[in-house]
C-alpha cells in the first residue's frame, strides 16, 4: 500500500499507474510534478498523455506551463 508520488491518492501496492493522476508509480513520476488538465482541472501527472478524468488527449490540452525548454523535450522520456 502506498500513496501516488503526484497527487497522494491511496494506491494499491501492484498498481504500475496512478488511476487518479496518471503518473506511474517508479522513478519516472519524478520527472514530472503535479499538474491539472487544461480541460476539466482535474489534478494530473504533468507528463501524463491523456486526462484520466476527462480523456482529453495530448499536449495541446495537458501541457502545463514550460516556460523553460532548457528541460528539453519531456515527451520523448514516454512511454505509452
Ligand atoms: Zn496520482
Ligand atoms: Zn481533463
């Protein structure tokens, strides 16, 4: 048992992804930080590819605000 890294909801021990957030639970949940979909405001994983409360897809909708693109490219890091 454990919490998302992310957005803290209670997570059964085997779950690879949060169902809450979207983030998966290793060390890759670390290279993103808690975010909220442009769409619905729902509290997302900021390098997740697809809103899990509201199924909007992709960057466009789901990108926070990177100001800084010295962090490079975040989605070449996924894998879906
Ligand atoms: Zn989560
Ligand atoms: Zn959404």
């Amino acid at each position: 048992m454990m919490d998302c890294i992310i957005c803290g909801t209670y997570l059964h021990v085997d779950a690879l992804k949060c169902n809450s957030c979207g983030a998966p639970q290793d060390e890759r949940a670390r290279s993103g930080e808690k975010s909220h979909c442009a769409i619905c405001d729902a509290v997302l994983w900021s390098l997740a590819e697809t809103c899990v409360q509201c199924n909007a897809h992709g960057y466009p909708a789901l990108r926070p605000r990177l100001g800084d693109k010295s962090l490079g490219a975040p989605e070449e890091e996924i894998e879906t």
